[in-house]
C-alpha cells in the first residue's frame, strides 16, 4: 500500500451529450460524488439521468466534457470505467436460468473477485437482504421483488469505486427495502461513492447524504435534503384527496404549485395562509368536490414539485 490516499472521488465536468437525433439530453453536466457518500440523482423520466449513466459505465460517449473517478479516465478508458463501477440497470437482469446465489457468486468472480471472499460476501447479502429461502431456485421463478434483491446482491458482491444504483428498491416490499437501505449504507461505510438514481424523492430523502435534481439535462437544484428543504421554509403542504372523477377545481393564486397526482391533489402555502387553506379545502369538501385534506410540513418532494412541476413516484401515494 502506498502511504499516499489517492483520490477516488468520482467527477463529471461538463458532461454534454447530444444525441444523433439532435436531442441534447446532458447540457453541461458537473457533479461529484465523494468515496463514501450516497448521492442521490433525481428527475422525472426525460431529465437525462440514464445518458448520464450510460456514459460512466462506457455504454456511450459524451460529445464533450469528461467523466473520471481518481485519476482514471472513464471516456478515454470505457474497461476500467467498467470495473471500477458497478451498476443496477432499472430493468431486470436475465437471470433467469441461474439460481440466485450461483448469480450472485458468479458476478462477483467474473468481476475478479477471489473465490473464498466471494462466496463468503454472497452468503452474507443473502442473509442480510433476507432472501434466503430462495437461494437456490433458478431466476425464472423469482418474483420481481426478489429479483431485484438479486440484483442488487450481483451489483454489490464485489463493488467497484462507484457504485450506481437505478431505482434499486422498485417492487421490494416495505421491510426488504430497509434492509436494503442498511446495505447501501454498508457500501458507503466501506468507501464505496454510491450513486442513486431515482425518481422517488421521499425514499431519497431518507437514504442520500446529497442530491441533485436534473431536468431537461441540467442540474436545477443540489446540495443536502435539509439544505434544500430550507429554501421551503415559512411554507405548508396542503394537500386535498379530491371525490373520484372531478375535474381539478381552480386554486386561489396564493395556493402555490398545485400538481395532481390521481385524485390527490398537492399544493404549497404560506404559513400565514394556514387558515384561509384550511377554509378552501374544507369548502371544496363541502361542495363534494374533495373528500378530505391535510396540512403539514413540506417535504423534499414540494422543493422536487417546484423545481420541476412534476410529482415523484410514491411521493403523494399515487402513481406518477
Ligand atoms: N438513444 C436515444 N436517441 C435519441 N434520444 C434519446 C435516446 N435516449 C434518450 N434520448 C432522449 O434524451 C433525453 C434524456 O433521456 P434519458 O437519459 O433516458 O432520461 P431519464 O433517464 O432521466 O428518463 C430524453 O429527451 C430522451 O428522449
Ligand atoms: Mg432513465
């Protein structure tokens, strides 16, 4: 070992990528994620966070700017990029013909991990994700929830210096999905940088150290879940779950940001209209128009509605 720590930070600086088609979905792009940070990358679907993946992991290159982790070159060197990031696609990994351990194990001894440790690491993911009952049954006959555990374990059995996880916790039911959030954080603990891409910002409010929102392939918002919260401060959440069917009714110009997701509908007020958003909503119950409604304090997801207009999947428990 060397006595001098090198720098194993990964850097995107003005990450452009424009596509044949003339889509230009990275306009500048410059963030960094520190070893042992959990960085969470956040934007609804188009904002350009799969190009920006695509790039790290080698899968496409950049039409200018560069991607680095230490003193690595990602573009220049697409097989180290490879094995110095490990990736969870979104879509499921085929593994359908593999049981899950042998998956596991196999993934990190193709990523050049000694037999012994890998074994020892997989039996370990497997007991700490809680999946053991299906060690042995071959992928086809995992349900998607499980698979993505799976995945997950592949990912991770033998991490690189970035690791790169796309909605992991997508079909994990509630109680696997901490245990997954526990392992994320082991990552990080070991020094692994990890990078969570996601659209569900309450999740990422919980697990991420920082986040950047992206939208239209630039980063609008960055920086800690309470820092960006604090620009919310002096503000409420009023949201009002509307009597299926109706059409969205008109909001006074001081109910700020409506977004309706299902018959939810979600808004920011200003404290000192507490009153006035409580006698609106209760109106609208009153003329059948809502059912009922809630008052409290905003969330990441409000900062996430503002910066980008658009609700987050899960964040007001209906489907965006
Ligand atoms: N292969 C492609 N060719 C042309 N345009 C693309 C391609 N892939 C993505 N795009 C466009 O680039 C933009 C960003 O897409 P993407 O990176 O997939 O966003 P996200 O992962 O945030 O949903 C979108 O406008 C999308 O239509
Ligand atoms: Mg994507």
């Amino acid at each position: 070992m060397t006595a001098i720590a090198t720098d194993w930070a990964f850097r995107a600086s003005e990450v452009t990528k424009v596509y044949p088609g003339g889509a230009r979905a990275n306009d500048a792009l410059t963030l960094h994620v520190e070893p042992g940070e959990v960085y969470g990358l956040l934007g609804p679907n188009g904002a350009g966070k799969s190009t920006l993946v695509k790039q790290i992991i080698g899968l496409l290159k950049p039409t200018s700017g560069s991607l680095a982790i230490g003193p690595h070159d990602l573009v220049a060197q697409p097989d180290v990029a490879r094995q110095l990031c490990s990736y969870l696609p979104q879509a499921q990994m085929p593994i359908d013909s593999f049981k899950a351990a042998e998956a596991i194990e196999l993934t990190g001894r193709i990523r050049g991990g000694d037999p012994a440790t890998v074994r020892a690491r997989t039996d370990t993911l497997i007991e700490a994700l809680d999946i053991g009952e299906w060690r042995d049954e071959m992928g086809v006959k995992l349900s998607g929830g499980v698979k993505r555990l799976v995945g997950f374990a592949m990912a991770t059995v033998w991490p690189g210096r970035l690791v790169i996880l796309d909605e992991p916790t997508n079909d994990v039911d509630p109680l696997r999905r901490r245990l997954l959030w526990e392992q994320v954080r082991r990552l990080s603990a070991e020094g692994c940088a990890v990078m969570l891409v996601t659209h569900n910002v309450l999740e990422a409010e919980k697990s991420v150290d920082r986040l950047a929102v992206i939208m239209d392939g630039t980063i609008v918002a960055e920086g800690t879940p309470s820092a960006l919260k604090a620009q919310d401060r002096g503000q409420l959440r009023l949201q009002v779950m509307l009597s299926p069917g109706v059409t969205t009714p008109e909001a006074p110009d001081w109910v700020r940001h409506p977004v309706r997701v299902g018959n939810n509908l979600v808004t920011t007020i200003d404290e000192s209209a507490a009153a006035a958003g409580i006698d609106w909503a209760v109106g609208l119950m009153g003329a059948g128009v809502a059912e009922e409604y809630a008052l409290g304090a905003t969330t990441l997801e409000d900062v996430y509605i503002r910066l980008t207009g658009h609700a987050s999947a899960n964040g007001t428990g209906g489907e965006a």
